[in-house]
C-alpha cells in the first residue's frame, strides 16, 4: 500500500514538473489576469506584487495599465502620474507597449495643456492625426512657430474632419496663410473621396464665385438624377467636365435605368463627342455588366474608346460577353489585354474556354493544362474540364526546430504568446509585429511553424502571406476543431472538408472572430440569422457571446448553409454567395436561364463574394486532398446553375418581411 502511494506520488510530481515545464507561466499568468482586470478599472497597490508577478513577461503591461488608469484621474499639473509615465516610456522606449503608454501620455498632457513635456516626448513619426493636431496646438502655446503653416496645410489637406485641429487651422485664417487655393484644395480631395456633405462644409470658406462649381460637384453626388436632369435641361450651364463625370457615374451606380434612358439626352445636351463621351459610356456599361444585363452592356462596351479600357473595365467586358455566350468576343477581349493580365490563370483559362468553343479542341487543352499547374479555382475547373482529378501541388517548408526554439525564447515572442494566452489578441498581434521585424530574413519564414506550433493559425496564414509561402498545406490547412466540426457534419450533412473551408474562409479558425457587420466566432454568424437557425433546428437560442463558443458557433453556422444549399435546390456555390452576400443578393444574381457554372461564379458583381466562393471551392480540394491523399474528382463542380424555383423566390419574399 504504502509502496503504491509512494509511486502515485512520484507520478504526480513528474506530471506536475512535465506540466510546468510545457506551460511555466501558467499560475502567474491567472494571477497577471486578475491584477490587469482589477488594475484598469481601481488603484491598486504594486508593493503587492509578487516576486513571481514582477518577473512575469507581461508585467510592464499591468504597470501601463495601472499608469494609464492614473492618468485618465490627473490633474492640471504635472505629478505622480506623469512621472511614473516618463519613466515608463523611457525605459520601455521603443515596445509595443511603451508607444502605447506614451500615446495615451501625451493625450493627457494635450488634454491637461501641459505643452512643454508634450513637445518634449512627442514623436511624429508614429503620431496619429489627433496627435499630429495637438502638436500644432503645442507649438503654437510655445512660439515655435517657424515652418509651422506648412505642416498644418499638409495636414489641412486631410479630406475628412479633423476636430483636433481646429485651433491650429484658427491659427492659419489669423496668419493669413489659410489661402483660397488651399481651402479649394481641401474641397475637391473630400469630392474625389466622395465626401459631398464635408466638402460643402469646407466650401464655406471661399468667396461665392470660387465655391459655386465645387458646390455644384457636390450636388451632382448628393442627387445625381436632379443635376444630370438640369444639365440636360440647361446645355449651356457651365460645369467642371470632373464633376461632371463624377455626378454621371454616380447615377450609373445607383439607378441603372435612368441612365440609359438619360444616356442619349445627356450626350446631345453636353455636346459629348465619341472620345469624351466614351468615358459615360464606360460607366453605364459597368453598372449594366454587374446587373448582368450584359447585351445592354456589351452595346456601351463599344462606345468605349481604347483609351478609357483598364484592367477593372476590360474584366468586365469580358465576363458580359461571358454571360451572353459570344466566345469570339471573350477570345478578342482577352487577346488584347496587357500581357500581364493575360497572363494570370483567371484570362488563361477563360482563354482556354473560349479556343473550345471556337474550334480549337488541341490549343484549349494545351491551356487548360497551363492553369492545371495553378492552385486556385480556375485550377479545378480546368481539371473538370479536362476530366482529370485535382492534385495540389504541396512545397513543403521544412521547419529548422532549432531556429524555432531560438527564437521562441526571444522576449517580443515569449510576450506575443503570453498576450495571446491572455485573450489580448490586439497586443499579441503588436508584440508579435516588434518581434518579428527584429528577425533576419532567413528566420522569417520559420517564424510561420512557431505560430502555428502555438495554434496561432490566423497568424501563421497571414505571416505565410507576407513570405509568399502557400502551398504547405499540412502546415496552413489545420483542423483544430475535429469534435465540433464532425457534430455539425452529422447535424446537417454537409462534409467537414466543406464545413471546415468556409471556417477558414471566414475567420482564419478565429474562434474570438468580430467583423465589423457584427457577425461573430468561427463561421462568422449574425446574432439574428443564428438566433433564426437554432429556432429552425431546435436548438437553444443562442446570446451573441454564445457564438464565440465553437460548440455552439459551428453546428448553428453549419446549419445556416445547409439551409442555404437546400433553398437553392442543392446548388453549393450559390449558397456559399448567400453566406458571404447574403440570400437576396444571391437571389438576384441567378440566371434567367441555366448557366454554366464557372461562368456564373465569374459574373458575381461584389469582389469579395467572387473570391469568397472561388477560395473555398479550392479549400475544399485541399481539405479534401489532405485526408485522402488522392487526387479529387471535381467534375460535380461543372452542374449548371439553374433558375430559382417559384417557391424558392417565395421562401426569400418571406424571409425578407
């Protein structure tokens, strides 16, 4: 008995000491948790720190938060908490977190007008615009004054609003150095940055006669049917030919028919000759191609001067003659591209489709086996249309374990995973970026097996990136959520390869994923379309944090697609243009008619959501690949996409009210 105790005990300690050894920080870091929380929010007493804690990776960040807390309280004059600051800052000078300890110093000092340690401790360099403004005010209140009218113009010329600046812009009118030309210029950047509300608020600065055509750009934006209409109705009206131009594409962009019926009118009104009215032109048939109303399309594609064509306008053109099935055309098109968009698997393969069908079986295949080298969506339907199974073709980057070790011990490293251990993933990422701009070239690339060693997988994808390493899919393709992903397969059907692809897609395996539409976890579901599809699937409604949790999260977002594919009679790729775009924008893009594919896919207007489908469709051969080791058969991805039932339009009306 007393010998199995004794063994029992050894076991635990070698466990415990393992234990410790794979993760050291572990205790100290739940006690760095609950200091940060409390120290951001109350004062709290650094005496009583622990050993342990003070030489904790991440205790500068619960002294910045301390520091910060103490400044948010500071009064008018320099004290305590501004010398604990520039200690701070001095010693932790060129950190992560020493920028972010001097940022919100200087807001403090600017906030408190202390403008001597201001200036003292400011760095334009790594300044914000609301800092860049404070330090116009600072010099000011100093009287260093000198060169100061050039550096507030060249932030002046910033084309959205600046309230920071307002007292260094006052300074400027008082000086006399505010002048016509530089209001004017301001003016025009918020125009072309399509600003009209703020443009019309700078233009109150300039005499009438200077203000009266910028005021008129701005109408032309703000109601483009009215102006065009007064243009029409008033030829002799003068107008800036940009303004112009800009308030016609801005009705093109917005009410598709009322250019057409306005395009003639317009060009007679305005005197417009073939070359300067090919510039309308070009806009209307832009709108028309992404409305896929591509013959109208194709008509204003031939008003378009040679001149006006650029790479946005020639891909266009292309995939209206696409839609409309004219292959001579497309086979033009693309024959005159720049040999550089020619040359991208995209054009090689619409190439190879177009030499099919005019009659030239022998180059076609020689094409598509050009893009079969490729590792993309054209790549699959290549192969679909050659009738041959898909391979990736995987470049292995051997990881160099020694380096790794090495420069996971580096202090910007070991402070990234603490901070990434912690849930402060925008520190993390900050700590990471320092560290990562230390390494030499040649420990870059290895740098991806340590993030991914630390099952950092958006991280090691998006440093990939940036080496241009994609093809270790073994190493950039993880599935680190088997149980929850398996649940959802079960649940509703689809394939893991699938489900997983789109996790990839959506959030880079980010279960703490937060989009700027509100859409939240790893299959990136809106709080309302989750809360609808766990009503559908009986399942208990879900609150929006819920949806950081993979449990819930993947069989909810699981479902919502194979709700989608169901309602769009089975077709995937429409559902998956549903998931990014939304049901009704997939529903208006469906064909009056069936279509192939590829061709469908190609005509998606929104770039994202082309992308979006063309990414997971090769996500999932590689998913695919990876678990079999085959090579994929991919000619279930040639089906035609056919029209939307009646009761699928019905089933979307509903949905909508």
């Amino acid at each position: 008995m007393k010998s199995s105790l004794l063994a029992l005990t050894l076991l635990s300690l070698i466990g415990g000491t393992a234990l410790a050894a794979k993760d050291p920080y572990k205790r100290t870091r739940e006690v760095f948790q609950e200091a940060y929380e409390l120290a951001s929010t109350q004062p709290t007493d650094e005496k009583k720190d622990s050993e342990a804690l003070r030489n904790y990776p991440l205790y500068p960040y619960l002294q910045a938060a301390r520091i910060k807390r103490a400044l948010g309280e500071a009064t008018d004059e320099l004290g305590p908490a501004d010398r604990s600051a520039e200690t701070f800052v001095s010693y932790h000078e060129r950190e992560p977190v020493g920028r972010d300890v001097r940022g919100a110093w200087l807001t403090s000092l600017a906030t408190r007008q202390q403008w001597q340690p201001f200036m003292q401790h400011y760095r334009d360099a790594s300044a914000s615009d609301s800092l860049r403004c404070q330090s116009f005010t600072a010099r000011i209140a100093l009287g260093q004054t000198e060169d100061l009218s050039l550096d507030i113009a060249r932030q002046w010329l910033t084309p959205v609003s600046l309230p920071d600046c307002e007292q260094a812009f006052a300074w400027m009118r008082a000086q006399n150095a505010m002048t016509p030309e530089l209001i004017e210029q301001r003016v025009r950047r918020a125009l072309e940055n399509n600003n009209p509300s703020f443009a019309k608020q700078i233009a109150t600065g300039l005499p009438a006669d200077r203000a009266a055509p910028l005021l008129r750009w701005a109408a032309l934006l703000e109601n483009p049917q009215k102006q065009i209409d007064a243009l029409i109705g008033s030829p002799a009206l003068e107008v800036e030919p940009k303004a112009q131009l800009a308030g016609w594409q801005r009705l093109a962009r917005i009410d598709r028919d009322g250019a057409v019926s306005r395009y003639e009118r317009f060009v007679r009104a305005r005197k417009l000759t073939e070359e300067t009215a090919s510039p309308y032109a070009l806009a209307l048939a832009l709108g028309l191609a992404w409305d896929r109303r591509s013959e109208e399309a194709l008509d204003y594609f031939k008003r378009v001067q040679l001149k006006d064509f650029d790479d946005m306008a020639r891909e266009w053109h292309a995939r209206a003659a696409l839609w409309t099935g004219d292959w001579k055309l497309v086979a033009n098109i693309i024959a005159a591209m720049p040999d550089q968009q020619r040359s991208l698997a995209r054009w090689r393969y619409w190439a190879a489709r177009a030499t099919e069908k005019n009659g030239d079986p022998k180059l076609a295949r020689q094409l598509y086996e050009s893009v079969l080298a490729e590792d993309n969506f054209y790549s699959i339907m290549a192969g679909a249309r050659l009738d041959r199974p898909v391979s990736p073709h995987p470049e292995k980057l051997p990881p160099d374990q020694a380096q790794v070790e090495r420069m996971e011990q580096l202090p910007p490293m070991v402070r990234a995973r603490e901070l990434l251990l912690s849930d402060m993933r925008n520190q993390a990422n900050s700590e990471w970026s320092f560290g990562f701009e230390q390494l030499m070239d040649s420990a870059r690339t290895q740098s991806i097996h340590l993030a991914a060693r630390w099952g950092w997988y958006d991280q090691a994808i998006a440093t990939a990136t940036q080496q241009r390493v994609f093809n270790d899919y073994e190493l950039l393709y993880p599935q680190p959520y088997d149980a929850e992903v398996l649940t959802a397969a079960k649940l509703t059907g689809l394939s893991p390869q699938l489900i997983y692809s789109v996790m990839r897609q959506e959030s880079l395996y980010r279960r703490d994923a937060y989009s700027s539409a509100g859409a939240r976890g790893l299959l990136q579901m809106l709080p309302e379309t989750a809360r609808r599809t766990a009503r559908k699937w009986n399942k208990p409604r879900p609150s929006p944090d819920d949806l950081f949790n993979p449990v819930i999260n993947v069989p909810l977002g699981a479902a919502n697609l194979r709700g989608l594919v169901d309602r769009f009679g089975g077709q995937t790729m429409v559902a998956l243009a549903g998931y990014n775009a939304g049901p009704n924008a997939a529903a208006r893009w469906m064909p009056p008619e069936s279509l192939d594919p590829d061709i469908w896919v190609e005509n998606i207007p929104y770039n994202e959501t082309r992308n979006y489908v063309q990414r997971i469709l090769w996500h999932n051969v590689v998913f695919s690949w990876l678990k079999t080791g085959e090579p994929q058969k991919v000619d279930n991805w040639l089906a035609r996409i056919a029209p939307l039932s009646d009761s699928a339009v019905l089933g979307l009306a509903e949905e909508g009210t």
